[in-house]
C-alpha cells in the first residue's frame, strides 16, 4: 500500500486529471471526462455558458461554448454535466463534456484543460480514484470492466451484477460468519474463565461446513460462468466432407452472427466468434488441411485432437448420406467425456431422414435443424437457469484464485480440527481464509495489485 500512497493516493486528493472518455474513432459526439478538486475552476477557464460551472447545481447540465482562453478561439458547443464530489463516479468533483465527435475537436479540448490546470489520466484512474476513495471495491472496480468488455449478454449481466455488488454482499456474508469463529476462538483464549472451548472444535467444523459448500457452489459456477462469458470455445469435428466448413460458414453467416473473424496461430485454425442466443461461441475450424497430402494431414489430424482436447463443446458432423462409419465411431470415442452434439448432415438429401437417439437432424446447405442445435446448446450450458436473481457468477481469474485459497485455508482449519490442533491454529487459518475474502473486496490488499487490476482499463475510463 505504500507505494500507491506515496504515488497516487497521496497526488490524486490533489490533482485533477482529464481524458477523453469515448473512443477513438469519429462519431456524433465524444465525451470528455474531468475530475479532482479542481474540475469545475478547470472547466470554467475553457467553459463560457450562461453560468459558470463553480457556482450551478450538482447534477445538472449547462449549454455553452468551449473557448481558447489563449486565443478567444471558439472550439466547439458542448453540454457540460456537473457532478460535484462526493455523489460522482470517483467520489470527487466530476465535469463532464460533450462535445462535438470529431476526434480532432475532442483532443484539442483536452489539451487546452491541460494547459488550463489538469493532468493526463492513466487507464483507468477514474475507477481506480472511485475505488480508493471508496466509491466501489475492487470486485466492483473489475465488473466495470468486464461491462466494457462484455462480448454477450451473459458477460454483460455477469458484469453489472457485479458492480451492482452481488459479489461483495456475498463476500462479506461468509467473511462474517468467519469472523465469528475468529473473534470467539480469541476471546475464549483471552478470557478461558467465561469462554468454554471444550467441544468447540467440533461445533467449529459443523459452523464451516455451510461455509464450505458455498465456496464450492462459487467455484463451480464461476468456472461455468467463464466459460459463458468469454465464449464457448466450439470444435467442429468430423470425416472429411462431411460439411464441416460448410457448418462453420454456416454458423459464422448466422444471422445474429459474427463479431470478428481473426486468423489463429496457424493459418489453418480458423477462429471465429459467434453470437448464439445469450451464449457466445469461439467457433474453431480446424478442416482445410487434409486435402495436401499424408504429412500434412497428420499435422492436421493431430490439431483437430488438440482443439478437441481444449474445447468445452464438440460440434461432430456426421454425413447422413452415409451414416455412421468405423471412422466416426472412433472419433467419437475420442470425445468421450467433453459435451458433444451429434449433427446428421445433408439431410436435404436424403428422402426419409432419420436420427439416432440425441442426434441433430441437419442440413449445412439449407440451415436446416439450426433451431434444434440452438436450443441444444443452451440447455446443455444451461444458460437460462443462471437468472442471476439468487447465483452469483464469478468470471473473473483474480477472484477465482482467492475463492480457491479461501477455501483451501478452511480445508485445513478441517484437518486441524481432525489433528486436535490447538485453537490458536485453527484461529490462524481462518485469518488466512478471511484475508483472502478481504482481498476479492480489495480490503488491504498491495499496491501492486491495484495496479494490475486497473492497468488492463482503457483510457477514460
Ligand atoms: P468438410 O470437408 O467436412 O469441411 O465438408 P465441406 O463443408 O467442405 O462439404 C463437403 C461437400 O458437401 C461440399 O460440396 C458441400 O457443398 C457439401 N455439403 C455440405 N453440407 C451439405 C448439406 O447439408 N447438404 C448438401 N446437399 N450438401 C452439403
């Protein structure tokens, strides 16, 4: 915590910082953001409206003209919104441009508040000053950017219940009930005359079991919940000419599809996101190699086996007009264990088509069968059941870590109790697990760990 004392904190009660909060690209309006203790003396010298800003209401907005105060040179007509300390987004007074989108309009505002008294903000210094003065906690801090950067609906809503605080109220409920354990344990130690420990260790296992089987239930969903958020990583698999290209176009063409198309490490995997439902789809093709020769095609089989080996979902298609050969069955064999959706192709072409038990019955070239594999997917993640009104999705790596510790300080506070360990001891684990809850919330945790959490922000924000 020094550090950032001495860096930051100490400077950001002092200084007011600017950026341009909207991105980097042409549009109807751009918005730049201003806060600190000098946001609205800063925004006056640059700002001419009927009013000046030092002296309107909080929460208000004013129309008025953005001035060189230099040159007189008129720059742009803006909005300002005014948002005075500490009800803003950083907990200090906030000024809040919006000015005509033109890229080059926005900087050269920004540059005449730098020389009118403000300073460049980092990424993400507006959410790290609402942080550290206590406008949010970290786990708050780390939902602003997965909205940000929330790809679906899952993430997105994964995201504002985050910020919303459904993880902190969560948090701080096992961490009370840790805390209760702790304090009774020092105070039967402090005060042995009115505080009887006999029997306690076993009661005290008892009490943590609950608490437990939450950390565990957190766990499991936040690891389902990451899956969700960042995409379904999707593997089309199947014999050649089965029409596996012509499903990933298919699925790439969808029609609430595609958000990007990035080449992969190889020019052979293809990687494309998808937009399916609420779920995503991080859709790899790995065909296309088969067709030059024997070496390359075991290079190519061998990746298909590796994107299979790191794939949540198989999409095996099977061609219908030749049913199920020795190859697919062993195929087949090689997906074991992974959730798998059995799609039976062409079946345009097949007069009386027919599926096996749990099988899709489809066609690549019509789209037919795209329902039934919409809704497959979403029964097999589940999606509709995390309503998010009663679970709390955890998708983030850092928390993630700090669950597992928790939860491993509370395993070992179990085999204590199994040891017949002293209480001090069992009272030590529990600190360590109520440490790690602390730190989700960003409660005492290193400067070098703020900076991580805020350097992956984007400017302005
Ligand atoms: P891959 O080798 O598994 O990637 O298969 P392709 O997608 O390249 O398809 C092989 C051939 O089957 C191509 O000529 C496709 O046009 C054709 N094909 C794929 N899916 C269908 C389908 O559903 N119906 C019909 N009629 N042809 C298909």
């Amino acid at each position: 915590m020094r550090k950032m004392l001495k860096d930051s904190s100490a400077n950001f009660k002092e200084t007011t910082i600017a950026a341009v909060s909207t991105g980097l690209t042409p549009a109807g309006i751009a918005v730049i953001r201003l806060s600190g203790p000098e946001a609205l003396s800063v925004a006056d010298r640059v700002f001419s409206g009927r009013k000046k800003l030092l002296s309107v209401r909080t929460h208000t907005v004013h129309y008025g003209k953005i001035v060189d105060p230099e040159s007189d040179q008129e720059i742009d007509e803006v909005l300002a919104t005014v948002m005075k300390g500490p009800h803003s987004y950083t907990g200090e007074d906030v000024v809040e441009f919006s000015c005509h989108g033109g890229l080059f309009t926005a900087r050269k505002i920004l540059s005449l508040l730098f020389s009118s008294g403000a300073v460049p903000a980092e990424p993400g210094e507006f959410t790290k000053r609402a942080f550290l003065n206590g406008r949010m906690d970290l786990s708050q801090a780390e939902a602003v950017m997965d909205i940000i950067g929330a790809e679906n609906e899952f993430a997105l809503r994964a995201g504002v219940s985050g910020l919303r605080g459904d993880i902190s109220q969560r948090i701080r409920g096992i961490r009370e009930e840790i805390l209760n354990e702790t304090a009774f344990i020092e105070a039967a130690l402090d005060d042995p005359e009115h505080y009887e420990l006999t029997g306690y260790a076993e009661r005290l296992g008892e009490a943590l079991q609950p608490v437990k089987e939450t950390l565990t239930e957190l766990l499991r969903v936040a690891d389902y919940g990451s899956i969700l958020a960042e995409g379904i990583r999707t593997v089309i698999a199947g014999r050649p000419n089965a029409g596996k290209s012509s499903l990933f176009n298919l699925l790439s063409g969808h029609e609430k599809a595609i958000v990007t198309e990035i080449p992969g490490t190889t020019r052979d995997v293809l990687e494309t996101h998808v937009s399916f439902g609420p779920l995503s789809l991080i859709l790899m093709d790995t065909a296309g190699l088969r067709e030059t020769g024997d070496r390359v095609e075991r290079i190519g089989v061998q990746r298909a086996k590796d994107a299979i080996e790191a794939a949540d979902l198989v999409l095996y298609v099977l061609d219908g007009t030749e049913g199920v050969t020795e190859e697919d069955r062993k195929a087949l064999s090689e997906c074991a264990g992974k959730p798998v959706i059995v799609l039976r192709n062409k079946t345009d072409l097949m007069e009386n088509a027919s599926a096996e038990d749990g099988e899709i019955l489809f066609s690549a070239r019509t789209g037919f069968g795209m329902k039934a594999l919409e809704e497959r997917i979403n029964a097999l993640f589940d999606a509709k059941k995390l309503t998010f009104n009663d679970e709390v999705v955890i998708t983030n790596e850092r928390q993630k870590a700090l669950l597992r510790k928790a939860l491993r300080s509370l395993e070992l506070v179990d085999q204590g109790i199994a040891a017949a360990l002293s209480e001090e001891f069992l009272a030590s684990d529990l600190t360590d697990a109520y440490a790690a809850l602390s730190e989700i919330l960003g409660e005492a945790v290193s400067d070098d760990v703020i900076d991580r959490v805020f350097e992956r922000f984007c400017m302005g924000k």
